[in-house]
C-alpha cells in the first residue's frame, strides 16, 4: 500500500474577490485549461486533502471534484471565501463529513473593505451559521492577519468560539500563487501584541486542539519578525500541491512556480519519482522563504510533534501559576526590536518583501 500523503488541489485561479493582500483575481486560469476529473483521477491516495482556489465554488463541477477525492483521500477540508452560499450548502448535503473554512478577514467593515465583496462578511458568516446548523461538524472561519484587521483578530476569534467553529490565521506571504510580491507587517509590535492576545486565549482553552494552535500563532509571531522557521519545511517530500493546469509543485509559498512534473502529461508514478521532482525537492531543502502557512507547518508538526508538544507543556504548566502565560518577549527578534538592537528596516529586509519585484503569476503561457 503506497504511503498517503497530504495534497492540495488548486481547481482553479478565478475569483470573485479582490481581496487586497492578493492578485490572484487579476491573473485568472481559463476555465477550459482547468484541471479535469481525469486529472484528479491520477492524483495518488492522500490522508488530507484540502481544496482551494481563487475560489473553489466557482468550478460549475466542484460537486464532481469532491465525489472524485472523496475516493481517495481520508479527509477533505474546502477553503473558500463563503460568498457562494447556496453552493455550498448543496455541496455539504451530499458530504456532510468534509470540512469547510470560510476566509473572514475581519470584522464587518474591515472584512468587507479588505476582500471587496459587497456584503462579503455576512455572506461568509451567514454561510457558516447555517452549515452549523446542517450540523456539520468540521466547520470554520480563516483570518490572513496584517496591519488593518490585526486589532480584530481577537475579537473575531471570539465569535468562532461562540459558535464553537475551528478559527484557522495566517499572515501576509508573498508568492506566485498570491501573484503578490509586496505584501508586509509594518506596524510589527502592534501585530503581534494581538497574537499574543490570542495565544493566551487559546491557552488558557481546555483544547488540546487549541494549544497546538496557540504554537502556531507563536511561529506566526517569528515569521512576521523575519525569523527561520520553528520547525524544517518538508514539502514536496510527502506533501504536494497541484495548480489549475495540472502542475505539481511543493507548496505555495515559492517567488515562482516550482514545477516537478505534469500530471495531465504524466502518471503519478511518472512524475513523483523524476529526476524534475527530485531537482524541486533540493530547491526545497534549501529555501529559505521561512512561510509559516498551515499547509506547510501543519504536517511539520505532525512530524515533529515533540517541538511543539514541549513548547504547549512548559506553557500549560505556566498557566497554572500565571495570568498570562505567553509573552511574545520569548522571541529574540521581539526583544531585539524593543531593545533598538534592531531596526524596523532590518526585519524588512528579512521577509519576502521586495517593492521592486514583478510578481510572478504562475500562469501557464
Ligand atoms: S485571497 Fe483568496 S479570495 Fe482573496 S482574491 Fe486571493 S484567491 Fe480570491
Ligand atoms: S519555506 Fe517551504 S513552504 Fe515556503 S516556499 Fe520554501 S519550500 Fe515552500
């Protein structure tokens, strides 16, 4: 039995939004090159498979993807900005046992200023009160945190643990697939005083669940310092994304896209032991990039489970003595900013960040 891996299928690069830390909108795949059942035949067994776009609800066949994956792979989880709710409430009645996360970017006015749908937050919020009570079970929001919806995050994870949802952040990255090459946290200190807001929270939960994910939000705290990842980035090992023309690349962090093969040209087999492949998987092991994006560290914590495990005990056992267990002060880049050890300008040299820069958008010519 082949080993299962962890797959991210892009079923296309159109989008309603406009969202403004991402382009992608502007650089849209052509629906008739998008990837085919028949592709997504090829794809190997997957213990998770997540579905994104642009926006996923957009393919008139979304329905026939999921049947399709659904064979395959143990898990589904759909990402999509909830615009599409009559769509998605279809889709959930046929597979109420997939999972769905709806990006909020905010509060009402700051998400809908961010995204640049009309209405878009409650259309979003709308969506998931109602697959909730569908009785869905693996449903929740998604925030990308920078500058403007930072003083929000807290809030909006609140309103998650209201309604009992998984709340899933991330940070601004740059990359082909956002077709975005300027994306930054200025303010660093601000930022970051709102994740620790919510690493507390999320401590002081009694998730198990939850204080992973209070780690996660302290690596997102090193990446928007600029800093080397908490944990190695093993992608394209075990771990594969596939675009709308077929391309199979590592992840979706990389300047441009990084191709191993083509499964629409090729056989799974074919294109995942080639020397191509093997070429990326080098490019991999020396990238130095440092995303800190859920589809890259949640399989690193999987692996290196005793990394994130110790960090969650010394904290837990912290929070038995004090109020506020974490401080973003752990970080050396933190501290050093404070102290004037360190310029802003010199953390804005260590992130992807380059003004100057024609993004790549990733599309085939
Ligand atoms: S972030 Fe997502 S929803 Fe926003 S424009 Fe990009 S693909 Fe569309
Ligand atoms: S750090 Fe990992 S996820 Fe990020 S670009 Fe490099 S290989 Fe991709």
């Amino acid at each position: 039995m082949p080993k299962k891996l962890n797959g991210t299928v892009i079923v296309t690069y159109r989008c309603n939004a406009r969202c403004n830390m991402c382009n992608r909108y502007k650089a849209p795949s052509d629906p008739k090159d998008e990837i085919s059942l028949e592709t997504i035949r090829k794809l190997p067994p997957m213990y998770f498979t997540n579905i994104t776009g642009g926006e996923p609800f957009i393919r008139e066949d979304i329905r026939d993807i999921v049947r399709e994956l659904r064979k395959k792979s143990d898990r589904i989880v759909i990402s999509t900005n909830g615009f599409f709710t009559d769509k998605i409430i279809e889709l959930c009645k046929e597979f109420p046992d997939i999972g769905i996360r709806i990006s909020i970017e905010g509060l009402e006015q700051t998400n809908n200023e961010i995204r640049g749908l009309p209405d878009g937050f409650n259309r979003g919020y709308t969506t998931l009160k109602k697959l909730r009570e569908m009785g869905m079970k693996d449903v929740g929001f998604g925030m990308t945190v920078q500058d403007r919806n930072a003083p929000d995050l807290c809030e909006l994870y609140k309103l998650s643990d209201e309604l009992d949802m998984e709340f899933a952040t991330a940070s601004l990255h740059n990359s082909f697939y956002f077709v975005e090459a300027r994306n930054i946290i200025h303010d660093r200190p601000m930022v970051a005083q709102h994740f620790e807001d919510l690493v507390n929270m999320l401590l002081k939960s009694n998730s198990p669940k939850k204080w992973f994910r209070a780690y996660f939000n302290h690596g997102l705290i090193n990446y928007i310092y600029g800093q080397k990842r908490l944990l190695p980035c093993d992608m394209s090992f075990d771990t594969f994304f596939i675009d709308p023309y077929g391309d199979v690349m590592p992840c979706n962090g990389t300047k441009d896209k990084e191709v191993m093969g083509n499964l629409n040209e090729q056989s799974w087999d074919e294109l995942w032991n080639s020397d191509q492949a093997e070429v990326v998987r080098k490019k991999v092991r020396h990238c130095d990039r440092d995303c800190w994006m859920i589809g890259s560290v949640s399989p690193a914590m999987h692996k290196y489970i005793w990394v994130p495990a110790w960090w969650v005990i010394r904290h837990k056992f912290k929070a038995l003595f004090m109020k506020k267990p974490y401080s973003m002060y752990e970080l050396k880049a933190v501290r050093d900013l404070r102290d004037g050890k360190v310029t802003k300008e010199e953390l804005d040299k260590c992130s992807t960040c380059d003004m100057c820069a024609v993004a790549n958008d990733g599309l085939k010519k």
